[in-house]
C-alpha cells in the first residue's frame, strides 16, 4: 500500500521494501495472484480509494507507538503499560538484554483475517515459536482493489544484529528483504523506497510497468528510476535541494547510455537483476506467482534468511544483491549492474512519483554531501574502479560518467584555488591573468562567461527560475571548501587506518526555529560547526582582497587594466558570500554563526595571509 495526498493506492502484483539505514527494516509484499485479472483487464486494475478517514487513523497509531518506542528506549524494557494486552508482553518479555545493535530476528506478518474487521498478525521472533495478535488495520470486505481482492500483505522485518557481524547499514538491511520477501512471496518486481519517501502518483507502478513488460527492453532492464522530488523546498531553494545535475539532468543524458544510476529511492527493481546472473532475465508473467505462505516452516526459513551470519563466505554483496564496499551502496549497486550488462530506463512524469524530505538546515545538506563524497572515492578507489573496470566493462562513456561522479569530491581543489589564489595575489600585488589590453585576456573571459552561461541555460530550459540557478551554483561553491574537502580529509584518513575528527555537529536550536528560517530563505549557521570555520575563512579572505583591490584602484596604487580580472573574480566569490558575511556580523537571529566560529575563521583568514605575503616575498 502507497499512501500519501489523502489516498491510497492498491494493485495486487507488487512487493515494495522500505529501509533506514539504523533502524527497523520493513517489507510491504504486495502479490501478483491474479494473472487472469491482469488478462481480462488489461493494465488498469487501479483504483485510487478514498482513505483520509484511514490516514488519519493510521496517522493516529504512528503517533502512539512513536511514543510507546520511545518511552521503552528510556526505560531499556517494555513494561505492561506500552503493550496492548497480555499476549504482546509475553512476546516482548523475550527481549530484555537485547539492543538495537545487539537483537534477534523479528518477522511480523499483517494479513487480512476471515473474522470481518480484523487483522491477523503473525509474529515470528526467534521462530518457530509463532504468536497470534489481533489488530484494526485493514476492513476485509472494504479495502480491495478493484477487482475484489483483498489488499496486499505487510510484512515487517527487523533483521538479526550482533556486535560480531557488520551489518552493511542500507545494503545489508535491503538484501535481507530481498531474501524474506523471496521466501515469503517471491514477487517479480522491488520497490525501494527511502524512509522518508512516500508515494505521490498512484499510477507510479503503472509506468514501470511499462517498461517491464516491453519484449525489447525486458530481457536485461535492470530498474526503472524515478527521479527524487522532495517537499518542503523553500521558494528559491537556497540550499540547492532538488539536486538538479544528479537528479535530473544527468540522468536524461546517461538514458542515451545504459541508463540512469540508482539513486537509493523512488526505483523498480527486476528481482532476477538481483540474483547475479547477467542476462537471464524472464518475462515476468513466467515468474512464479501467487505464492504466499505464512506457515511455520516458510517463516522459519525466512528467519534464518534475516540472520547477521547468514551471508557469510556467500557472494552477497559483492555479485548478488545490493553491493557492499561503499557508504553510497546505491551509486555502487547501479554503476556494478551497468557493468554486468544490464540496462536501466530514467522515468520523468510531469507529477512526481515520489516525494521525499531535505534538510532545514545547511549543517546537516553539507554533512549529507561529505559522507557521499566519501562513499564515491570508495567506488572510484576500489578494484571496480570506473576509470578501468567501468570502461572495460561497461564502456569508455559510461565509464567516464562514472568516473566524474565517484572522483567528485577532487572539485575541492579547484575550487579552493579559485576561492583564494587570486584573491591572496591580489593584495600582494601579483598579477595571475592578462591584462584587458591582451588578446588572451578574452579567452579567460570566454571560458568562465560560457561555463556558467551554459550551465543557466540548463536550468531556463528546464523550467527552473533565475534565483534557483544562483543558488546552486553558490552551494557548488560552498561545497568546495566544506563537503568536498572535508570529505576527501576523511576517506584519506580512513585509507590510512586514522579515525577520522567528528565533523557533524548539530546546533542547539530547535527543528521549528531551523524551519521557519528556512521558510523565510534565511541560511542557517547556527551549529559550531568546522565546515563553517572553513567557509567564513575563504569568505574573509575575499572580503579582505575586495576591500583592498577597490582601495588600490581608487587610489592609483595599481592600474585597473593588470588586476581587473583578479578584482572581478574576488568580487564575485564575494556577492556569493553575501549570506555568510550576514551570518558572522549583523544578523541577530538564532541563525547567526556562532562567535567563536567566526574569531576562529577570521584567525585562519590572517593565517592564510601571512603564508602568502612569505611565500609571495620569496617568489620575488
């Protein structure tokens, strides 16, 4: 079931996976048990059922065991007034001792009971013992599809964790509902959906669909992506949320290609692509279906299916399932299928199939990107590195796009150069760039006014506003000196066995404070927090090398001609900074940064001037 806009969707035919990479792991199994229904009615056994009454009840229940969970994480046990009835805390009386890192398996079954009104749960910890519970979830005879089914199943699975196994965070947590919800009902096609996501197009599956079932495609389409859409994005989106180059352009031009990466969300899978056979992908009315067995010895299996040693001396994770090795297993599980010889398709609908959450504040979208750019040089340094393997395998385009995603976090020293390099030589009076009377002066003028003019028409064509555009690419600035740098500090420090500083700070304000600065197109800088340090240095450094550039040319110091290009560059990463130089001198709200980060950024800002004014000196 996908619910979201006061509705829910129901087909029969689908299993869908949801997962967090620290949390529960849940399973909604939607069966494909009707193939006559399919055959009488073609694609369009659909309906979009009227259900607010239904999610505000649901909304209801999540509230209460929201609190329930939580009371019981600060007690460390579940006492009698977080449980229903009797039954229930029999069932969880076998947890004492147990943690979220530390527990055994969990498989909850919810299934649609013959009693009318009811639920049947069906519990399996630590099986074969099972435990029958009754809940108000679904009305059999009410929630059907438009057929006259009853709706798909959900299934909930908390997978074993012990201290003594590495549990692969995401990956790990997908490739156990690969393998339970192949057991349980061996459904042709995956969802994976991110925690956060919710389903905002019920004709979604419809359009996969599409695809799966087109001869010329079927045989090795891996997954159909949708592109990541989120709500909450404030009007000019100044932390560059929608991911514009990942999420939309990118992914048009790699279409031509094998297709688009996976991106971790919003994706139908072909669970044969899974299995690690290259090429043997059957049509999918071929596939078993029908199957859906909740009976002692299917849960038992399944069970042992979730446990943390299960996949021990196996091949899961590095050529079956979801691949092991990188923080981003989504880049790396589409980037090892395109080399394995499976294509994907990128499905773009005017309204969005999937709608997600972003960050409110900027601390937490710079640490998002770090520990992605971590994730990337653990591809791009691996022995399936795309710079060989990607373009042995896949081919040399291919590869190459791959290769400019897995090195990302290299665009730090680049930008780090543009950022103070002119700006430093600027006031020591060194001139990097011709003068405007030199014929070469207008090739450096070309080659940034075409750079950024190109990538503006990108985003006009696109239908994106001008002050979307600026503010993406002053976050592809910011990043520079925060997610890129800081990100790179860390994989090195990793690939040498050093324990990496803890860079994600949070702030004391509140979420509803963040929220409705972020509204109001505020930036916040209220966490103490090194990515800033490092941000408001470059921004001093600039400011410092505008202020001196403007005194100098005024006052007949320098000739305009020989720094005009300097000046300009200093002038324009300068306007870029402009919310920064707010945040660290005349703002007085809860997202001011923080005093102690801006004396220790203005120290670094002298530091880097002394370094220069020496090393320009000796260059002289």
């Amino acid at each position: 079931m996908l619910a979201g806009n006061g509705g829910c969707l129901a087909y029969d035919g689908w299993m869908m996976t949801m997962s967090s990479q620290s949390g529960g792991d849940t399973s909604i199994d939607m069966l494909w048990k009707r193939p006559e229904v399919e055959k009488a009615h073609g694609l369009s056994c659909w309906r979009w059922i009227d259900c607010e009454k239904g999610a505000d009840r649901a909304q209801r229940m999540y509230e209460n065991m929201k609190d329930r969970i939580g009371r019981a994480t600060e007690r460390n046990y579940i006492s009698k007034d977080l449980v229903s009835d009797e039954e229930e805390l029999e069932i969880f009386k076998r947890w004492k001792g147990f943690s979220r890192n530390n527990h055994p398996t969990i498989i909850k079954v919810f299934f649609v009971s013959v009693n009318i009104n009811k639920v049947s749960t069906n519990v399996c910890l630590l099986a074969p013992e099972d435990a029958v519970l009754e809940q108000v979830l679904l009305e059999n005879g009410k929630d059907v599809d438009i057929a006259g089914n009853s709706l798909p199943n959900l299934i909930y699975v908390s997978r074993e964790k012990s201290p003594a196994s590495h549990h692969h965070y995401k990956a790990g947590a997908l490739n156990v509902l690969t393998r339970v919800s192949g057991a349980l009902s061996n459904a042709p096609i995956v969802l994976t959906l991110d925690c956060d996501t919710f389903s905002n197009d019920p004709r979604a599956p419809l359009r996969a669909l599409c695809y799966f079932l087109d001869p010329s495609l079927a045989t090795d389409l891996a997954f159909v992506q949708f592109p990541q859409r989120y709500q909450g994005i404030n009007e000019d989106d100044i932390y560059a949320s929608r991911y514009m180059r990942f999420f939309r352009f990118n992914p048009r031009g790699m279409d031509g290609l094998r297709g688009p990466s996976y991106v971790g969300t919003g994706c139908f899978f072909a669970r044969v692509s899974l299995h690690g056979d290259t090429k043997a992908a059957l049509p999918i009315s071929s596939l078993e279906a029908g199957r859906f067995s909740t009976s002692e010895g299917v849960l038992k299996k399944a069970h042992g299916l979730a446990k943390c040693d299960y996949e021990d001396a196996s091949s899961w994770g590095s050529t079956i399932g979801f691949r092991y090795g990188s923080l981003v297993e989504d880049f790396h599980t589409g980037y090892r299928l395109h080399c394995e010889g499976w294509r994907s398709v990128f499905c773009n609908p005017e309204r969005a199939a999937f709608v997600g959450e972003v960050p409110k504040n900027l601390n937490d979208a710079i640490s998002q990107m770090k520990r992605c750019v971590v994730g990337l040089y653990e591809v791009g340094f691996s022995r399936h590195t795309p710079l060989s393997y990607g373009v042995r395998k896949a081919s040399f385009p291919v590869g190459l796009f791959y290769a400019h995603c897995a090195f990302l976090g290299v665009w730090c020293v680049p930008l780090m150069i543009y950022g103070l390099l002119p700006q430093l030589a600027l006031i020591n009076r060194v001139p990097l760039f011709p003068k405007v009377s030199d014929p070469w002066f207008f090739v450096y003028a070309y080659l940034f006014l075409a750079a950024y003019l190109c990538d503006l028409l990108d985003f006009l064509v696109d239908g994106v506003p001008f002050r979307r555009w600026w503010n993406d690419q002053r976050i592809w600035l910011i990043r520079g000196p925060t997610s890129y740098l800081f990100g790179t500090l860390e994989f090195l420090l990793n690939s040498l066995s050093v324990s990496a500083p803890g860079f994600n700070l949070t702030s004391k304000v509140t979420e509803e404070e963040q929220a409705e600065r972020y509204a109001r197109g505020y930036f916040d800088f209220a966490a103490r927090s090194p990515f800033f340090g490092a941000l408001a240095a470059v921004a001093v450094v600039n400011l410092s090398a505008v202020a001196v550039g403007i005194k100098r040319v005024v006052t007949g110091e320098v000739e305009i001609g020989e720094f005009s290009m300097q000046l300009a560059l200093c002038g324009f990463v300068a306007v870029n900074c402009w919310p920064i130089y707010g945040a660290m001198f005349w703002r007085r709200d809860g997202g001011r940064m923080p005093v102690s980060v801006t004396a220790a950024a203005t120290a670094v800002a002298g530091l880097l001037h002394m370094i220069a004014h020496l090393a320009f000196a000796f260059r002289g």
